[in-house]
C-alpha cells in the first residue's frame, strides 16, 4: 500500500508532466498560427487599430456575463427564487477559476459556492451547471453548422470537430432528458436488493436525490424557452463582439462569419489541451479566418485581442466577484479546499432555501 507522501509525489509529478505537456502543445500551435505572420505588417495592423470600437466591444463582452448570469438562473430557479446579484458574482467567480484553473475547475467552484450560499446543496447547483455545458454544446453544433452553410472553404478539421462534438452533445442531451424521469423507478429498485439498500438510502439522501432534480430543471417548458432565447441572445452579444474587434482591426466581418469563428473556437475548448488555450486558440482563430481571406496578420491579432478581451473581462470581474463573496474563502473553494464556516456542507442539505 502506498504512503500519503508518495502518493503525493504521484500527483506533483503528474502535473508537472501536464504543465510541461501543455507548455510545449502550446508553443507549436504558436508556431503554426505565426508562421505565416510577416513582423512589418504585424506592427502596421497594431498601429492603425480603433482604440475606441476596441473598448466598445470591452463593454459588449461585459454585458455577455450579465446575459450568462441571467441564464443560469433560470436553471436554479427550479430550487426556489435565487437573487440575481448572488447568482452573477458567484459565476464571475466561476469562469474567472475556468480561466485559471485546469479542467474547468471553476465550474465545480461556483456550483460549491452557489450550494453554500442559496441554500440549495451543491450538488443540485452542479447538476444545473451540467445540463447548461450540455445545453451549450448542443446550440454549439447547431450554431456552427447553419453559420456554415453556404462557406466552401470550411476547414476539414472544423467539420469532422463537429460531427464528434454533435455526437458527444446528443448523447449528453438524451442522458439529461432521460435520467431524471428513470431515476426513481431505477433508485427504489436499487433499494430493494439487501446488499445495496442503505448504500443506495444514504446516497440518495446526501447527493443523488438533488442531483436529479438539478437536471430535471430543463425539462420544464417554460425555462428551456427562456434558456434557449437568452442562448440565442449571448451568442448574438459573442457575434456583435467578435465583429467589433475585427473592425478595430480593419477587417469586415460578417455576423455568420464571426458565428463560425465562435463555433471553432468553443469546440476547441471542449478538451482543454493547452494553459488557458494559449497557442490553440491563436491556430484556431488564424485558420477559420483565413478562409474567409482574412490576412494572416490581423487573423493573428484578432485571436490575440479576443482571448485578452476575455481574461481581461473576467479578470475584472471575477476579482470584485470574490470581494463581493469574500476573498479567502473563495480562494480556498478555487483551490479544491473546503470553506471555512460555521454551516454544514452544502451537499448536505438536501432541502430548498
């Protein structure tokens, strides 16, 4: 049996392998995406961009985290009436650890947090914070395939990217539809087997049962309606962004143009393979955009300027949204460590606030 101290080590060295990975992953995508990037016209692109439409399109992608927000609360709001404001910090939070946390690890801290502070439990939080990344992949592939409808010039890996994500999305959509309406029967069968009956009472009582409802959320048709429209909404707010920048940097982009762009780029990120996707999200960028004879420069500078947008925004916010919930105990949940408080677990709690 292994000590604690070598498994420890185990674990360091694992992820010392993945930095080292990721590092390298990331310094070849850099390579691909520049290779074709000439220094001149690089410095004359960066000195005739439009400062202004640059912050126009900062405040855009403000307004996209005020639509997010809104949008996960739709979900939790199956679990009593959540206060909007509550439900914005704590997601701010959530994608700022997403932007430096490897494997989304933010998603789990603002479900944590979320449970912690409406009362809910996290695992009801969690389990709405996975029907939205199903949800979300879902209108991904659909998005991306009308947008690319009428483009020739698709690149192959674009499309083969979304034939498996399409098939990952689907798989994921029948599970959430379907689990929840099959829990029960399932669960109570469970219950009657001797060998399994406390196990599967205990588990139901602290994590499963709340787990299910958090997923049955979506199935009522009034919030997948307002879901869905507020998805339409953001990606529209994505679209609008995207042009800005593009604009910034004298490059026109049409909306179904700046929607593939989005599409490529969410379905990039569906496996994390770089820090912060550094490097992937630059090849990425330059490769759709080059289909659509974007040169090779502002291609660059727009992935560039888009993924600084990003962390900026959420930097920005993330950072008042962890004042607003205070500071070390976020910072703890972030880091995989337990809050300190006086309250029991939130997954315990099998209740609503």
């Amino acid at each position: 049996m292994n000590s604690p101290s070598t498994a420890n080590r185990g674990r360091s060295l694992w992820r010392v392998a993945q930095t080292i990975l990721g590092v390298l992953l990331a310094a070849g995508f850099l390579v691909l995406a520049f290779r074709k990037v000439d220094a001149e016209e690089l410095t004359e692109v960066v000195r005739h961009a439009d400062l202004a439409l640059l912050a126009v399109a900062l405040a855009v992608g403000s307004a996209n985290l005020l639509l997010r927000a809104a949008r996960w609360r739709v979900l939790l709001s199956a679990s009593g009436n959540v206060p909007f404001r509550l439900t914005f910090w704590v997601m701010t939070v959530g994608y700022l650890g997403n932007s430096l946390l490897p494997m989304r690890a933010g998603d789990l801290g603002r479900s944590y947090l979320m449970g912690q502070r409406a009362g809910m439990g996290g695992t009801f939080a969690l389990a709405t914070t996975v029907a939205e990344r199903v949800l979300d992949a879902g209108f991904l592939v659909v998005v991306g395939g009308l947008s690319l409808l009428g483009h020739p010039l698709v690149p192959d890996w674009l499309s083969r990217g979304l034939i498996v994500l399409a098939g990952v999305a689907g798989v994921g959509l029948i599970v959430l539809l379907a689990l929840p309406r099959v829990w029960d029967p399932l669960a109570s069968r469970l219950e009657r087997i001797p060998q399994l009956s406390s196990t599967v009472r205990r588990l139901r009582e602290r994590w499963l049962d709340r787990f299910f409802d958090g997923l049955a959320s979506i199935r009522h048709p009034g919030r997948m309606v307002l879901f869905l429209a507020l998805t339409c909404a953001l990606w529209f707010v994505d679209a609008v962004c995207t042009v800005l920048v593009a604009r910034a940097l004298g490059v026109v982009l049409s909306i179904p143009a700046a929607l593939v762009l989005l599409s490529a780029l969410g379905a990039s990120s569906a496996v994390p393979l770089t820090p912060g996707q550094i490097g992937v999200y630059q090849w990425v960028a330059s490769s759709v955009l080059g289909s659509y004879g974007v040169a090779p420069e502002p291609a660059v500078l727009m992935a560039i300027g888009l993924q600084a947008m990003n962390y900026l925004v959420l930097l920005a916010w993330g950072a008042v949204g962890m004042f607003q919930l205070g500071g070390p105990e976020i910072l703890r949940v972030l880091g995989g460590l337990p809050a300190v408080t006086g309250e029991k677990e939130p997954d315990d709690e099998s209740g609503n606030h």
